[in-house]
C-alpha cells in the first residue's frame, strides 16, 4: 500500500495508531518493510494508552522512520502521546533538531497555565493557548 500512494503523489505516510497498541518490534518491521519500499518521509503517531508507545517509538527510529508525534511532558500519557523530552534525551548523540533548553521553556509555560489544576474552563484555556 505505502508504494502505491507514493505513487498516487503522496508526500509522505503517517502511520496512525490511534489505540496504542503497535507493539515496538511490529513497529519496527513495518517501518523498516515501508522505508525500504518507498522513498517519502514515513511518520508514527500513537498514544501512550497500552503503556509501550515511548518502545514502540525507540524500534521505529531504530528501523528509519522519520517523524514521531510526541507531546510535552504535561500533557503527555495516558491517552496522550508519549511525552518529548524523556525521547530526546534517550536519542542524545543523534542528529535530532531538538533543544532540552527550548523543551524545558515551554514546560515551564505549560504548567504555569496549567497551575490552577485541570478543571474542565482551565483545560479549554491550556488547550487555546497553545
């Protein structure tokens, strides 16, 4: 399927694991069967609802994949995804485009928003804000 919407004029695929379920080897093979058949960015986006989405992302950077959605570590989990900056400093050492100093800023930011608790008005705020 991936070479036929390559084919179709498709700039790139996102994998979409809505449930969180794409366990890290699957993840892996499929990533690696995807980039080794087409040559357009392949992105992963699931959700940390099973527990193994932070694996599930580590395999597929293993096997080539090129874009992962995460989500700041406020808002991270559960049925989020998997928070950014526990990613990116398990990914020190490789070329990633991603600056802790920046991350940490806007954490800062988030839960500075975010102090007066999550009640559901402060939720739509947080949410508007960003």
């Amino acid at each position: 399927m991936a070479k036929e919407l390559e084919g179709m004029g498709a700039s790139s695929i996102c994998i979409k694991d809505m449930a969180g379920l794409l366990s890290p080897y699957n993840a892996y093979d499929l990533v690696k069967g995807m980039k080794e058949a087409v040559k357009i960015p392949i992105e992963l986006h699931t959700h940390y609802t099973s527990g193994i989405a932070s694996m599930t992302y580590l395999k597929a950077i293993e096997a080539g994949v090129d874009i992962v959605d995460c989500a700041m570590s406020p808002l991270a989990m559960g049925t989020s995804q998997p928070p950014t900056e526990p990613l990116v400093a398990a990914l020190e050492g490789l070329k990633t485009k991603a600056d802790m100093s920046a991350l940490q800023a806007v954490v800062d930011d988030v839960l500075a928003i975010s102090a007066d608790k999550y009640t559901a008005e402060s939720y739509a705020a947080l949410a508007a804000a960003i």
